[in-house]
C-alpha cells in the first residue's frame, strides 16, 4: 500500500498534465460554466485512479489522502501543528466574519460616539465605547455567519472563496460560533444595563434571522422590497440612533430625551446608502441567483438599470450632504469638511462608476466594495455635523 502511495504521489507530481484529448475534454466539461476553486484536483481524484489494481473505492480512498496544490501536483505528506491548525481556523473565521462589514461596525459605533460628544456631552472612551464596540461586532459575526449557513449552496456558485462554501469550515462549527456570538453579544448588552444597545442587539438579530432564514414567511432577501427595509432598517436606523442613544443615555446618567438634527442627517443619508447597498449587493450574483430561482432587482432589471439607479441616488445624496456643509455649517472647518468631503466622495464614486463594466462580475462587484468604503468615509464627516 505503501509503495503505491508513493509511485501515485511520484506520478503526479512529475506528470499532472499526460492526459488523453478524451480526458482533457471531460476535465473542461467537468468544470461547467463556473470555476470552482480546486476543479481539477477534484477531477483528478474521480478519474486518474480508473486503471489501477486497486479497485475504485479504495483508490479514491487512496487518493483523498494525498493533498494537491493548486496545479494539480500532489505534494509532501505531514500533520500540521496545533500551532499551525489555530491559525488556519482563525483565518477562516477572519474570512467568515465578513471582515467589511465589521469594520463598517466598528466605525459607525466610534463615529456616533464623537457625535455624542459633539452635542456637548463628555465622552470618556472607556468602557461605554469598548462595551458597545465588542457587542456590535459580536452580533455582526453571528448575523452574517447565519446568512452564509442558509446561503451555502448558492455561495458555491457566488462566493466559492468562503469557508463554508468551500469547505474550510463545517456547518456544525459556524453554528457553533454563532451561538457563541450571538451569546457573547446579549450578556454584555444585559450586563450594561443600556436599553438603547440591548434593543439595538434585539433587533439587529430578529431582522437578521428574517432576512436569512429559509422558513416558511421569512427569507425576506427573495423579495426586493423586505431586503432592503432589513438593509435600511439596521444599517441607517439602529445603528445611528441604538449608538447615539446608548452613548448619551450611559453618559449623562440615563437621561436623553432629544434627538438632535444631526442625528436624523446621518438616518437619512445613511438610509439612502443602504437603498443602494441593497440593490447593488446582489448585482454581482447574478449567473448564481439566476441558477438559483431567485428573483432579485438585478435578475430582473439587468445589471445596468441597477448600476444607474445606484448612482442616481448616491448624487443625490452627496449634494445634500454639499447643501448642509455650505448652509448649515457654523465654522470654516465644518465648511470645509463638509463640503469637501462630500464634493470628493462624489467625484470619486462617479469615477469608479465610468470605469465598471456590466458585463464583468469582477468589475461590478470591485464598485460595490467601493461603495462600501464610501460608505465608511462618511462616518468619518458625521461627527463635524453642527447640531442645527
């Protein structure tokens, strides 16, 4: 057995590519319309055992066992380390934690702060911030983890390069640590006693659960119009008034009882963007979601109706944003600020926007990770908002 191990671990690093027309053409077939991650190791392991002496069974069997590198080759044998098995379970919980959407959560959760402060509150970032911070992303790893577990099959199409599509991760271990997150995040909501955060947690996780699961009335991310008021409602709502509130709540002894104007901008502004994150997200799936039956916007529209819809809306709400620098700033930094953020962030996005092409996944999908950091900019002007 062992001598056959090695002349199959010999051959295929030394001949990965001696195959047949015949076999080269099943190869091409068997990848279908979309690249996998690891097609031809796969199609290796199904049909270069087919004329060997030791049966099918046990020659996959055999053949499973020998890892392949990128190129097909098979490469040396060795256990991993617990050292090295940590780190590659922290890599693949980095990847699914969807790191771009914790760092938008991070950084609305600091920006809301300053404002707080900016209302002439004062603001020891200490405890509030790190307890706020540590809930929100908590729960945003358990809500997008929930998403990717409901959405695994289509991700094989979509998103092959996430640890549960792929397989890097089994679905018992997500559920595990979005149990363990999800936990994490409402015993310190309950333990800081602020009911601004514990709501904002609440129904954070009752709109992720609706907008993810596929149960009878809920998997609201079919239908256009749901997705995006769950979209809307976590991402401009509860994030800016669950924040501010917990912030000027916990820092002036519970009382807060106005919302300032500059607040109800933010709600607004970020409500608009996360119209156009609801309709743009989906416009790079198209060839999964069309396999898959859903109907988004984007299945239905096209791509480039969405993708000018987008943009629309994004012009429309960096020039409110322009209007509010020139007209409601009291300081010639908070004129400039405001103005000039919201005048380059405009450029910038309408440059990205000339240069994506509808026709190339990779091109919408690199202007909807655009979007994203747009939207994060933002968070750094919110707090130099004059409370008019």
């Amino acid at each position: 057995m062992a001598t056959v191990y090695r002349a199959l671990t010999v051959q295929l690093r030394v001949q990965p590519r001696k195959l047949s027309v015949k076999k080269d053409a099943e190869w091409r077939e068997y990848r279908g319309p979309m690249v996998r991650k690891y097609p031809r190791n796969e199609w290796l392991r199904n049909n270069c055992v087919k004329n060997t002496s030791l049966g099918r069974k046990s020659s996959v069997k055999l053949l499973n066992s020998v890892p392949f590198n990128m190129q097909g080759h098979g490469i040396a044998v060795g256990r991993r380390t617990l050292l090295e098995d940590c780190y590659i379970f922290i890599q693949n919980l980095f990847s699914f934690s969807r790191p771009h959407t914790i760092f938008g959560t991070l950084i609305s959760v600091f920006s809301m702060s300053l404002m707080a402060r900016s209302e002439g509150r004062s603001l020891a970032l200490g405890k509030s911030l790190v307890l706020a911070a540590l809930c929100a992303v908590a729960m945003n790893v358990s809500i997008v983890g929930l998403n990717q577990v409901y959405d695994k099959q289509i991700d094989k199409i979509n998103k092959p390069y996430l640890p549960l599509a792929s397989g890097h991760f089994a679905t018992d271990t997500a559920l595990t640590v979005i149990s363990a997150t999800c936990s994490f995040a409402f015993i310190l909501g309950v333990a800081s006693s602020s009911f601004h955060l514990l709501f904002t947690l609440l129904m954070s996780l009752v709109l992720g659960i609706v907008y993810s699961s596929d149960m009878k009335l809920l998997r609201w991310k079919r239908v256009p119009i749901l997705a995006t008021v769950c979209i809307l409602s976590v991402r401009a709502f509860l994030v800016q008034w669950g924040f501010f509130g917990h912030f000027a709540s916990s820092l002036n002894g519970g009382i807060y009882k106005v919302t300032p104007n500059s607040l109800w901008f933010s709600i607004v502004f970020m409500g608009v963007y996360s119209i156009v994150i609801s309709l743009l997200k989906d416009a790079p799936d198209l060839v999964g979601d069309l396999q898959s039956g859903i109907r988004t916007l984007t299945v239905r529209l096209g791509v480039a109706p969405i993708l000018n819809t987008c943009m629309f809306l994004l012009c429309l709400d960096y020039l409110a944003g322009i209007y509010v620098g020139l007209f409601r700033s009291n300081s010639h930094a908070q004129v400039l600020v405001l103005t000039g953020g919201h005048l380059l962030g405009i450029v910038l996005i309408f440059s990205k926007y000339l240069r994506t092409s509808v026709h190339s996944s990779a091109s919408i999908f690199s202007f909807y990770m655009f979007v994203w950091k747009m939207f994060y900019m933002e968070y750094l002007i919110f707090p130099f908002l004059n409370p008019y």
